[in-house]
C-alpha cells in the first residue's frame, strides 16, 4: 500500500481576485497542497499569520507573495517576515507580472527561496509549485 501524501500548506498574498481564483481553481486537485484561505495583501497576511501562530501554534509550511500589492508589497512583507523569528524559517516565493533582475536581486537578498513570473497556465501555477516544494525545502 502506497504512504499517504503528506498535503503542504500555503498562504498566499494576493490582491487580483482572477489571481486568486487561479490559485483556488489550479490547485484545488493537488493532494498534496493544502491552500489557506488567500490574504488580499501583505498586511493581512500578517495578521493571519499573527492568528494562525498565536491561536493554533501553527505557520504554514510556505509562502507565495505578490510583489504588486496595495498596503504591503511582496519585498516589504518578505522584509518584515524574514525579520520575526517565528516566521524566518517559512519559505517565501516572490511572484511578480513583471519579474526582473532587480527584483530578483532583491529579493534573494531579504530572502526569497525564489523569484518568478506570475503563472499564465494550469500547467504554470503546477511547475511553480513544483519548483518552490524542489527548491525551497
């Protein structure tokens, strides 16, 4: 008899309702993604992150930022995340509609496990999952 998948949970911060039904619809089939209710921007991924740690002792297992957000940007929550000890040890992707080297410069220094392109495709939002469970463990 095959193990069980063990499901990965992952907060999003995302502003773009299409984006986040994107993120609903795409991954809604994965057995091995568990996806939090998705924050509408930084702020309020904080605070559910604030919720989740004080209420349940429970982080997710990773985190997907938005870098074009109202109130917090993708870079200014990573920055505060990365500077709280109870979050430094989540992994954060950065994702961004205009991804370039600048954003990936400065995102790898706050400490992003990665910087991509927003996903386009079913097939897109699979391989940047894939990619952040490969490379950001």
């Amino acid at each position: 008899m095959a193990a069980a998948t063990k499901k990965r949970t992952i907060l999003v911060a995302e502003d773009d309702e299409d984006d986040q039904a994107f993120f609903t619809d795409f991954l809604k089939h994965r057995n091995d993604v568990l996806l939090l209710p998705i924050a509408e921007d930084g702020e309020s991924l904080i605070h559910q992150l604030e919720q989740l740690y004080t209420t349940q002792n429970f982080l997710p297992d990773f985190i997907i930022l938005d870098q074009n957000m109202p109130k917090r940007s993708g870079l200014q929550t990573l920055e505060y995340l990365k500077s709280h000890p109870q979050y430094t040890q989540i992994p954060v992707m950065l994702y961004s509609t205009y991804t370039n080297k600048e954003l990936i410069q400065k995102g790898a220094a706050l400490g992003a496990c990665k910087v991509v392109p927003k996903p386009v495709s079913t097939e897109g939002y699979h391989q940047m999952i894939e990619s952040l469970f490969a490379e950001c463990l």
